[in-house]
C-alpha cells in the first residue's frame, strides 16, 4: 500500500557547515589515507584483532603516501591511542562531540586526506563521500563487549553487512 505522508529531503547541518566555512579536498590530501576506526561507547568495548589490523595497517602503508587512524574520543578516554602510537601510527581525533569546534576538526581531518576507509562503515561515509573523498571499507571485524542483541539488531546488522559488502 502506498504512503500519504510527505517526505522532506533536507541536508545534515554538517553539510552545510563544511560549506559555509568552505571546507574543500586540500591538494596536499592526494595519496593520503584516513582510517575511521570503529568506536566504542562508555559501556560498549571494541575488542579486535591486534595483528590483523597491524598486518591492515602495514598494507596501507605500502599503499598511501600517509596512513593515520581517526579515533572516536570514547576510544581516546580508554587509551587505545596508545596502541596505535606504540605501533608508530599516526592518530588524530576530531574530540569531543559535543565540542563547538567538533565539526571544523572532523574537516580538517577529512579535507587533509583523498581516501578515507573505515572497517566498519559510520557517519564519515556520507561526509567524507560528500566532501570528495574517496571511501572505502574492508574487513577487519570488531567485536562489541557488552552489548545485548535484540532480534530488531540481528536484523539490523545484517542490513549492514550487506551494505559493507557492497561498499567493499
């Protein structure tokens, strides 16, 4: 049965912030690559495979000009900064959230790199494919501690699965 209801496209504020602020792909970006890393919550832990995203890592290496892996701040509060940097990666953050200049540093980290990837797809997708980014994803699962499935998550999940399968 066909919807009545109206549906109002609209831009994500963000959208319109990059361009009023003109946020565009910086000509030093060619050949540097960005990882969004998926993120935990305050009660969500990401648990991974240490040497796969190394050997991940050592491949991009021998790809890209530059590799450096954004971490969500929740991650940053629990150290996994440390990792990276122990392991000679470059890290950068674009902090807190709820920061006012929150969305000027996740462009200035988007703008400064031509491809960004993410081993689990999140927001960055639509503002990095927005922005003229090069986005891709691959597959080094995560696994989330302390979070209860619903069968509406399980449905959910595969959904998204298949859409990374797609994007891979």
């Amino acid at each position: 049965e066909k919807s009545t209801k109206r549906i109002i496209q609209m831009r994500h504020p963000y959208v319109d912030w990059r361009r009023r602020n003109s946020y565009v792909l910086n000509v030093e970006a060619k050949g540097k690559l960005v990882w969004f890393f998926s993120h935990s919550l305050p009660s969500l832990e990401v648990s991974f495979d240490s040497k796969m995203v190394l050997e991940q890592l050592n491949n991009f290496k021998g790809k890209y000009r530059e590799v450096a892996v954004c971490l969500h701040m929740h991650d940053i509060n629990k150290g996994l900064h440390e990792f990276f940097m122990n392991h000679g990666v470059k890290v950068v953050t674009a902090g807190n959230t709820s920061s006012p200049k929150f969305v000027d540093r996740l462009y200035d980290i988007l703008s400064q790199h031509e491809f960004v990837c993410s081993n689990k797809f999140g927001s960055e997708l639509f503002y990095a494919h927005e922005l003229g980014c090069t986005y891709f994803t691959f597959n080094t699962k995560v696994k989330y501690n302390g979070f209860q499935e619903s069968a509406n998550d399980i449905k959910r999940n595969a959904i998204l699965d298949e859409i990374e399968r797609l994007w891979a």
